[in-house]
C-alpha cells in the first residue's frame, strides 16, 4: 500500500469502528474517503490497469477483521456493471473519469428506473441495502477509476455483490 493508502485505510477505520447503523456508517466513510480523491498519487501504476474484456477490480486493503474492503475499480470506455446489489453497506468515489449510476426498484416483477447519477471525479455517494440496485458504467471516452469501500471481506466473497437482476424492464 501506498502511504497515501495508508491514511485513507486509517480515516476509514475510525468510521467503521464507531459502529453506527450501516447507513450511518456509509455517511460517515464517505465523508472520510472524499479528502483523498484528489491525491493524484494514490494508486500505484498497477492498481490503474483495466482489462479490454471487463472491468477490473484491484483489491487495495482488507481489513483484518473484515468489517470493510477498499478496492480500485477501472473501466474502459464502454465498460459497465449488470445491473445488481450489495452484501453490504458501500461508498463509491470517482478518483478520474465520469461514471454513470442508473438506480432501479422492483415492481411486481420489473425493474423500475428511479434515478439517474453522473459522477464525475471527485463525487462520493453511499448507500445500504435494502435500496441499493443499480448499474454502473464509465461516462466518458476515457479510463474512468473509482474506489469502493464495502462493508464486507472482499477477501473471502470476491464482491460485494449478492445478486444480479435479469428482470424486464417496466413499462
């Protein structure tokens, strides 16, 4: 880890130890994570590699415990996520590039578009299940990087992610 990862781990520690609600908790990483998206030294060269098949993600810190995970996320131009939810509580920071997040809810069987976010660089946001489906994917012509601290062992699930959607759209 980088120095710079070092203190970002820490900041984010001291959140996480408070042990507020899981909500709470996202407010509070996110508060914590947003001070060091402007670093322009915070990953290292290999921790900004994408893969031209899918995005990638680069696991940067499991805490021993597992109470939370930081991983980088790249995507190239065109990359995205299905559409899906969390395990866990998670913040998401954009580090460069845009992303784009579209929110759902089920309805009766449907997914139902509910939002719509673009994030460009230095946007954080949070949330925590129940709530939490969306799909994310890069907004711009260029690599786009964000990092993601779930309340999870990345370590021990590989993702944070519990399930993905196949249902049709509503309407």
């Amino acid at each position: 880890m980088t120095a710079q990862q070092e203190e970002m781990v820490a900041a984010i520690r001291k959140s996480v130890r408070r042990k507020e609600s899981a909500a709470r908790t996202a407010e509070l990483v996110a508060a914590a994570l947003r001070p060091f998206l402007p670093e322009p030294g915070l990953l290292r060269e290999d921790q900004r590699t994408g893969d031209p098949d899918r995005y990638t993600q680069h696991v940067l810190h499991v805490e021993p415990d597992g109470s939370f995970s930081v991983v980088a996320l790249v995507w190239l131009p065109g990359q995205r996520t299905p559409v899906h939810d969390h395990v866990a509580w998670c913040v998401t920071g954009v580090y460069e590039g845009v992303e784009h997040e579209q929110r759902y809810a089920v309805h009766d069987g449907h997914l139902v578009p509910t939002q719509e976010v673009t994030n460009p660089a230095g946007d954080v946001c949070g949330f925590a299940p129940p709530g939490d489906i969306h799909l994310v994917r890069n907004a711009c012509d260029t690599k786009a990087i964000s990092l993601h601290v779930y309340g999870a062992d990345i370590a021990e699930l590989g993702s944070s992610v519990r399930r993905t959607y196949d249902l049709p759209l509503a309407g």
